[in-house]
C-alpha cells in the first residue's frame, strides 16, 4: 500500500526571492504566521503525481457540498474515483449528475446522508478520501461574518461523515475567513473534532490560486488530515505574482457573447441608460460609490479579482 497519497502535480523547485514570497502572501501573511502549523514550512513536502486523462480508479472518494462538481472534477483529473457526492441544490446537484454519471448522487440536507446506508447501496467500496467545500458565507470578509451563521457549523457534518466513514486522507477548502472568525475558535474547533476522531495530523494553509495558473486572485484556505500520522503535502506555488495568467491571455479569444434564450442561462437584462453607465467604469473602478464590490470593472492585463455573487446574480 503506497501511503503517499498523491493529491497534487509534480512542482518545480521554488527560486522565489524573499521579496517574491512575500509578495504571495498579499494580505493572508498575518494569518499564515498566526497559524498552529506554520512552526513548519507548508510547502515542504514534496509529492509526485504524472498527471492523466482519464481516472485510474484506484482510490475513491466522496465529495460532500459538492455543488456542479469543480472540486469533483480537479480529483478526477488527478486520478481519483468519484462514488459519492452530497449536495442539496437539486440543479447543481443534476449538473453533477450529468458530468459524472458514474457517481452516486444524494441530493437533499447533508444532515440527512447516511454514508454507510448510501454506500451500500453501491456495493460498499472503500473510501479513500472525503473532500468538500462548506458553504463558506458565514466566514467570507464579503459578507456579514455573521458568527451565529448556522451556516459556519456545516463543517460538524462533514466531521459526522469523515467519523463513519474512516478515509484515509480529508481535503475541506474555505475562504480564509474562516481562519479568524471568533478570533480563530472555528479553526481550532475544527482542528480538534479532527483529532477527536483521529485524524490527529491537520493542517491549514493559505493557498493562492494565481499561483497555479488560474487567471484569478482567489486565495482558499485548504484543510488536510490523515489519520496516519503523516505530513501533510502541500504543492509548492508554481508562479510568482509577474508570470500570473491574466485575463486578457484567457480570454481574450473568446468569442463576443450573445444571449442564447435556448439555452440553461439566466442574465441580467439592463436598460440600454444602464449599459452605458457600466460602460463608463474604468478598470478597477465600480458603478457604485457605496458598493464597490459591485459591477467592478476588472483590470485586462492582470488576474481576475475574486467575482462577487450579488443582486441575485453574478456580474
């Protein structure tokens, strides 16, 4: 049994300058230092993986919150199996359905999946992994950061779930918010369910995405835990903040969108006044005074800032 269980690419040495490194951090430094697990460097483990097309089918996993299935899809691609996912959203959890029609599907209230009943069902395969992201609105420095969220205590369901089921490895992404919310009690709860349960080795770190290729600033803080008493792998950042991917090098080949009513998509439909004031935004600056996270205009030749769900949609 190979216990090196590999979750992430094969990443090149890092040659960042200190100034680079810091630079990665941005405003998550003060976080990352604060954290319980920073006595060591987050990024010391080194782990292998040759990335393939298709899943091998070796280890299998479960993805609770999985919503349409993105971090589904970033394991799959890694290798992983798929058998389960959990997600209460029935046109998510349909989306899911269709992309990953060999996956056993729940959709309702997490606090109603029974892992043992539901993987039965499917033969009982071993689990390897248990994965998910909790809804994060409670803990995002977007919203409210409303501590009595009843949201913020989904992750008790997921603890529920890891306990039944006994994976090998736990990988839980948030936004880093959640890391001081309560002054940092929701992290060292969630440190020590863990480890009531067994999974005594858990670590946090801040991972940006940018520096992975994505043409976004969208930093997630990502959990792992393993009940072997293991070192927790963490990929080394493969950019520094001037080879980021930016929005124009993503898209600028796209095609221009045209509405296609035919099609499973809702947009915002703007007054022709409207359309021209929001043409008027300059990059980085918003159509509203007040609410400057709204309608902001991004900057082409840098990554895209984190796109905030608002007014019942994205904009």
């Amino acid at each position: 049994m190979d216990l090196q269980l590999s979750l992430f690419p094969d990443d090149p040495k890092d040659n960042s300058t200190r100034k680079q490194k810091k630079a990665k951090l941005g405003r998550y430094q003060r976080i990352q230092r604060e954290l319980a697990t920073t006595k060591r460097d987050p990024y010391q483990v080194q782990v292998d993986i040759n990335p393939v097309s298709q899943p091998l089918q070796t280890y299998n996993f479960i993805d609770l919150f999985s919503g349409a299935g993105g971090i589904t899809q970033g394991f799959w691609q890694a290798g992983f199996n798929p058998v389960a996912s959990v997600e209460i959203n029935p046109i998510a959890s349909a989306t899911h359905q269709r992309n990953f029609p060999n996956c056993h599907h729940f959709c309702g209230d997490v606090n109603d999946f029974n892992p043992h009943q539901w993987l039965s069902k499917i033969g009982s395969p071993s689990v390897h992994l248990v994965v998910g992201g909790p809804p994060c609105q409670g803990f995002s420095v977007a919203g409210k950061r409303d501590p009595n969220d009843p949201r913020n205590h989904l992750f008790q369901q997921f603890i529920r779930i890891v306990a039944e089921v006994r994976p090998w490895y736990v990988v839980m992404e948030n936004v880093p918010g959640i890391l001081t919310l309560k002054k940092g009690k929701i992290k060292q709860a969630i440190f020590s369910a863990f480890q009531a349960i067994g999974y005594t080795n858990i670590s946090v770190a801040i991972l940006a995405s940018a520096a992975y290729g994505v043409p976004q600033i969208r930093p997630r803080a990502i959990f792992i835990a393993n009940r072997f008493g293991m070192e927790n792998p963490y990929p080394n950042p493969q950019l520094v903040p001037e080879e980021y991917q930016t929005i124009e090098s993503a898209i600028s080949d796209l095609p221009a969108y045209q509405p296609i009513p035919s099609i499973n998509h809702e947009w915002t439909r703007h007054s022709p006044e409207y359309m021209e004031r929001i043409s008027k935004v300059p990059p980085g600056g918003s159509l509203y005074q007040t609410y400057v996270d709204a309608f902001k205009r991004q900057y082409p030749g840098k990554p895209s800032m984190t796109i905030k769900e608002n007014h019942g949609g994205t904009h």
